[in-house]
C-alpha cells in the first residue's frame, strides 16, 4: 500500500445490523429573515461518505428559490496545503475551496449545486512539495482516470495519462524533494517529468524520459538527490541531475548504477520499498505481508546485507496495510493498521524496524499519519484527539481534543489545520489551545436579530458567526439554543413527505401573501423515482484469507452487508479470520465442509452426504464462532447439479447462484494450462456493472484469495471501484438473503 501522499482520512467501521439502504439526504429546520433570505441544513448518510450536516442560504423570489444557493459551511473531508503554505485547500463532495491563510479570505474554486446522490468519496491529491503543483486522477471509468498535472499559479492542467488506473487511497506519481522533478507510472512503465517545462511546452519526449519498467512502486526518491528504482532484483541509483542525460542516451550508457541485488525479485504490482536518504539502508515489504531490513554496503552487483527479515505476526489482528518511514538519524520505522479478530475498529501501530520487530506505540481508529516537510514530526488522530510526537524518539510532543478529525495539514514545522467534525482550526502545537477559522458543518443555522449575521449552532452549545466579507467564521462562545423563524410576512418555511426516496424529506416554502401556493425549494427533492433495484456481492472464502481484512475493512467504510460463504477447510485453517468475520456482522453462508468439488470423478453423491457435509460446517463453525451459518449455502466452485440442489433443499439451504460470466479466480496458471481466461479487475468490474445495469440488479461474487496460482492484480484489492460503482448506478447493495427469492 502507498502512503497517502496528500490527506489524512480517518475512517468510521460502521456496519447495518440490517443490510437494506434507507435514503440519506434530510433538511434541517429553516430560518427566515425579513429580506426573504433563508438559512437550512442539508444532512448526506449514504454508504460510502461521512455524514455531516451543510448550512445553506438562499433567497426566496416569487415564492421559490432564486438563483443557486450557497453552502457557507465547507467540511473539511480532505485537506492540502497549497502555494507554499499560502493556500489551505479544502475539499468535499460539493466541490473545492481555498483558503488564503495569509489574507483569511476563503472562496469556492468548484463548487456543485445539486446535492449530491451518489457515495461521492473523494480521490487523493499528489501535491508538490513547494504547493505548485497538483496531480490527481478524473474518474473517466469505473475503474479508470485521467491522471492529470494542473499548475496552482497558473490555473492551467495537462494530461499525463488519458486512461490511468484510477484508486481511491495513492496517486501514481512522486515527486522530487524541491518539487523540480517528478515521476509517474503510464502503461506499465515509469517516466519522469519536470513540471514546468511540460507545463511551457518545452520537455522533450515521453519515449526520452522513460525510467523503468513497473508500477510507481517501483521507483522512490532518497535524500532529494536521487532516483532508486528496481528492475527485476537488481536495485539502481540515478543522480536526479543526470536524469535527462540518461533518458536521452540510455540506449548507449545504461540507466544508472547498480547499487546492489535483493535475493527474490521485486513484484511491483504488489511489493513496496524505501531507502534512507544517505542511501545506506533499504526496507522492503513483500506482498504487504514480510518486512526485510538491509544494509547497503557497496556499488556492485552483491546481495544486500539482511539485518531482519520476517512476517508480520500479530496473534490479536490481520494486517491492512504498512508504510516504511525514516527518521532524521536514518532508523527505519514502520507504521501498520491492522484489524483486530474480534473487533471492527482499526488499531494503528508504530514498530522499530532494527535486528528485530519492536512495537513502540499502539492507538485504535486510527489512520495513517501526515508527516511535516522535514519528517521530523507526524502527527494523526484517534477519535477526537489530535497526537503529534517526534519522529526521532517517538516521544509525544503534545495532543489536541475536542471534536472528531477528518483531515490534517502541516503549515510549517510547529503549526497545523485540523479539519474536525465542528471546525477547522489553526493549531500550533506549542500551544494548548487552537483557533477555529471555518465552521465545518451546523447542527442549525439562523439569522442573528440585531446584527443580521448568520450564525452557525455546532451542536456542542458551542455558536459561530460568519463574516461575509472575507466568508471566514468566529468563535462567539457558549450560547443558549436557537429557536428558528419559520415564517415572516410574505412565506412560512417547512420539512414536509417527499415520494423521492433518495430524501428523507424535502423543504417547502409556502406563499403566504396573494395567491396561495407551495413550493419546494428544490424541485429534484420531489420528484419521485422508482424504487432502487438490489445488488448483493458474495465473498466466497475457500482456503486462503489473503483479501479478508481489504473485504471487511471497504464493507465497513462503505457501511453496507455482504454475505460470506465459508468452508470446513478455511475454518479449520484460519480460525482467527473466521471468528473476525462473524464479528464484521456480515451475512455468513455455507460452502460445505469441503473446497473439493462435488461433481469431481470419483464422489458419490447422495442427499444424506449432501446433508452431513452442509451439519458438519455448520457444527465447525458453531464451535469457532459461538454462531450459526445462515441457511444459504453453495457447492464449491459452484458446479452444483439438480440432485446436488434439491438435496440441499431438504436440508433446510437455499442455493445461491451468482452471475458467473467472468471469473476472478483465474490464475496466470490456469491460463497457461488452458483452464480459463485471465480478466484484470477493472474488465471484471465493466463486465459486472453491465451485467447489473441490464438485469436490474443481481448477485456478483468476489474470491477471497485464491487457492492455486497467481495473479497480476486481485478484484478484492479494488472492491472500493467495484462499490463506488454500485452506488453511483443507483442501486442499494443489500445481504443476499433479499434476493435469494428471485434465485
């Protein structure tokens, strides 16, 4: 996994008890003044996005809304320092704000009228070290983008790669220490590119700026001097400053000098590295599962020299994912987030990485840290605590409570925005107390009598005012609840039943004066559509476990219900993942007692065989879990035949047959050995959604690991696209169990 290069995100694991979607967009209570301006919040709970509560103004004209109305709130869902810390970017799914920390004038640069519908969940950003440049990913396809350069100061973009590979958590590029060079990865090769000069028109060719073959993995940065990348298992460096004399004449002197050979060859597609910046020591992270520290102790071909190598172990979790970080004294540390085996709440961990493993620092709900410019600081959230500790000893420089934090920003080496649940505050971290400069969401919003302000109710007793010259909030400290104006003269304001079932509710303004008429003050809130068809996804876990924490820890942000099928085999295997699995409250169904296939030569099959093999899982899981497997089932592989069927009908099993039409459980063996077709993830993905779209919904499986084989990429590494897809077409994803009557 890659460290996210541009916001910090915590995330809620929140899971329906009951898998069926409700609708997600209510409005608040309205406040009127006497110009006929009105004050409203607008509350999103749909799966996939965090809910809060955005504060609204419109005017009213003719008895309906005039013009577009305007968010005056602006949370703070992912947060970018821009322009040499000069810009506090801000953005949400309404659009992008910035803010001029220096002037403290704050203005919308994109900004949606229509409320949103779909999940919405936002794209990381690559920004420069200098804040001048943005690279970032235009969702085109489901499960691909236009990678994008665009200049700060100049407002202008340039198209890197018309059809990326898109994703929700990295950006494929990274970019030099003083912001001069970059490089990314296109078609399954990495180049290099000064921003500036392909911003002016004037760099050379691609075909002369290509590194390497590989994903962005394959290359890192060290030192703000050189260029490391891996090719097969040989490692080389590149001075930064002969980059162009390389790519120009690599056909003639090679590209760069071999610095050392590792023992196994290096997978870009799912392996990681880093090297300090004297470019001395090397860490690498095999299959996101085995860490290896190395010394590099000469400029040749020779293996590197192994400090520690081992798994990652942990007898109370799984791992997420684990990032490699270095301190100022060149110690390698490395920061996990792992899932607990009997708990839904992610734990983060700091481990000292020298001739063993050490654990320094435990904190649950937590995400990944955002390190200051020097890497001397990190800091991150748990909960409604901000924690800043030092690099170098781990020791904890200080903390900052108050409300739940979404976002955070370095603006220089002491100072920080933490963009929380309430506000956004500027925070140095010298200090105790933090000043709040936008208000994030309101629980109620209304107009304040004598000053004519807008005034912004936190919901902690806590009221805020906004300033309309430069849109920035005060603090007005504790004050008592506002009881809102819905009416004057000329209108009365109300939340009334809609037959549209995206809203809880709409917003009405009724004419008070002349001919009496009701209006709503949005019209879409109104309208009524049909009824969302279902989609249920079906894990089916055989005998390997390597996608089960990616599974369970994307159904959790995206707060939906899959159902599992679950096997003898994988229970007697992997015990822990299967009691982890009953505690995601997730559906859990039956796959027999075995992985073998039913309909293989040499099987007798009869009902009481089919009975005892569906009794004896349902026993082994008993006796794991402390829980019963639902009463679906399916054979392995899903080869099932009439008898098989109907004998597990007498048993009391529904049988569940998913769409089948592409398999994700093809291997680059079985394409070999003429056993199946070999389709990547984002094909499996485009081959589901059409499927779905022309069936009105339906039931996709996803393979939780496969048991023989390889392949380049696995669907349950991009189950995020599969489910962002889902939702934005409009369906409701929902346990199997509702649809099995269609079966």
């Amino acid at each position: 996994m890659k460290l996210k290069e541009s916001a910090f995100f915590v995330f809620f694991i929140l899971f329906f008890s009951v898998g069926l979607c409700h609708a997600g967009i209510k409005f608040g209570d309205a406040d009127i003044n006497e110009k006929d301006e009105v004050l409203y919040t607008v509350r999103h709970e749909l799966p996939g996005t965090i809910s809060y509560r955005s504060l609204f103004k419109a005017d009213i004209k003719n008895g309906v809304m005039s013009g577009d109305p305007e968010m005056v709130t602006c949370f703070p869902e992912k947060m970018e320092m821009l322009a040499n810390g000069s810009i506090l970017q801000i953005r949400n799914r309404y659009g992008i704000a910035w803010m001029n920390t220096k002037t403290k004038e704050f203005n919308w640069r994109k900004f949606t009228t229509k409320i949103p519908l779909n999940s919405m969940r936002l794209a990381p950003m690559s920004v420069s070290p200098d804040g001048k440049w943005l690279c970032y990913s235009e969702k085109t396809g489901y499960a691909t983008g236009r990678l994008i350069l665009e200049s700060v100061e100049r407002d202008k973009k340039i198209v890197l790669d018309e059809k990326s590979s898109f994703s929700y958590e990295s950006i494929p590029v990274k970019w030099l220490s003083d912001s001069s060079v970059f490089v990314y990865a296109k078609d399954g090769n990495i180049y290099f590119c000064n921003p500036d000069a392909l911003m002016r028109g004037v760099e050379v060719s691609e075909e002369y700026r290509l590194i390497c073959e590989g994903t962005i993995n394959a290359v890192n940065w060290a030192d703000g001097k050189y260029l490391i990348y891996i090719d097969r298992d040989l490692v080389y460096r590149i001075n930064a400053k002969e980059l162009y004399t390389l790519g120009l004449y690599s056909n003639i002197i090679g590209k760069g000098t071999a610095i050392g050979r590792l023992p196994s060859q290096f997978v870009s597609s799912r392996d990681t590295f880093s090297v300090n910046d004297e470019v001395s020591a090397f860490v690498f992270i095999q299959n996101g599962k085995t860490f290896t520290y190395y010394g590099i102790n000469s400029q040749n071909y020779d293996f590197f020299d192994v400090i520690y190598s081992g798994p990652f172990f942990d007898l109370k979790s799984s791992l997420l994912e684990a990032e490699i970080m270095w301190t100022s004294n060149q110690t390698p540390f490395i920061w996990t987030r792992s899932l607990p085996y009997n708990s839904d709440k992610i734990v983060s961990s700091v481990y000292r990485l020298d001739q063993h493993l050490t654990k320094i620092i435990e904190v649950e709900d937590s995400g990944l840290p955002i390190l200051s410019k020097d890497k001397s600081k990190c800091a991150f959230s748990s909960g409604s605590t901000v924690h800043v500790y030092d690099t170098t000893t781990w020791k904890k420089l200080a903390d900052l409570t108050g409300e739940q934090v979404y976002s955070i920003a370095w603006v220089n080496l002491d100072t920080l925005y933490i963009g929380g649940s309430k506000t956004i505050r500027k925070w140095n971290i010298f200090d105790s107390y933090s000043d709040a400069v936008m208000a994030s969401s309101a629980f109620n919003g209304y107009w304040d009598g004598a000053s004519g302000r807008i005034i912004a109710e936190a919901g902690n007793g806590y009221a805020y005012a906004f300033d309309p010259a430069t849109r920035i909030w005060k603090s007005m400290g504790l004050q008592e609840k506002h009881i809102n104006s819905s009416r004057n003269g000329r209108y009365r304001l109300f939340c009334g039943d809609t037959p549209n079932k995206n809203y809880e509710n709409a917003l009405y303004v009724r004419t008070l004066t002349g001919k009496a008429v009701t209006n709503p003050v949005y019209s879409e809130s109104t309208k009524k559509i049909e009824e969302k068809k279902k989609v249920a996804l079906v894990f089916d876990a055989y005998d390997n476990a390597d996608g089960l924490t990616r599974i369970l820890y994307e159904m959790g942000l995206y707060n939906v219900t899959g159902t599992v099928f679950i096997n003898g085999e994988f229970i007697r295997r992997y015990p822990n993942e299967t009691r982890q699995i009953s505690v995601s409250k997730n559906e859990v169904a039956s796959m027999f007692f075995t992985k073998s296939k039913l309909t293989q030569s040499g099987f007798v099959i009869d009902e009481n065989y089919i009975r005892r093999g569906l009794a004896r899982n349902e026993d082994e899981y008993f006796a794991c879990t402390k829980k019963e497997l639902s009463l679906m089932w399916h054979d392995p592989f899903y080869e099932g035949t009439d008898k098989i069927i109907e004998a597990g009908k007498n048993a009391g099993y529904a049988y569940i047959m998913p769409f089948l039409g592409v398999r994700d459980s093809v291997s680059l063996e079985d394409v070999v050995n003429g056993k199946g077709k070999y389709v990547s993830p984002s094909e499996i993905i485009d081959v589901y959604m059409k499927h779905l779209k022309s069936n009105g919904g339906g039931i996709v499986p996803v393979t939780v690991g496969l048991s023989n084989g390889t392949r380049e990429s696995y669907l349950y590494d991009s189950l995020d696209l599969l489910l962002s897809a889902i939702l934005d077409a409009g369906f409701d994803i929902v346990p199997v169990r509702y649809l099995k009557e269609q079966l």
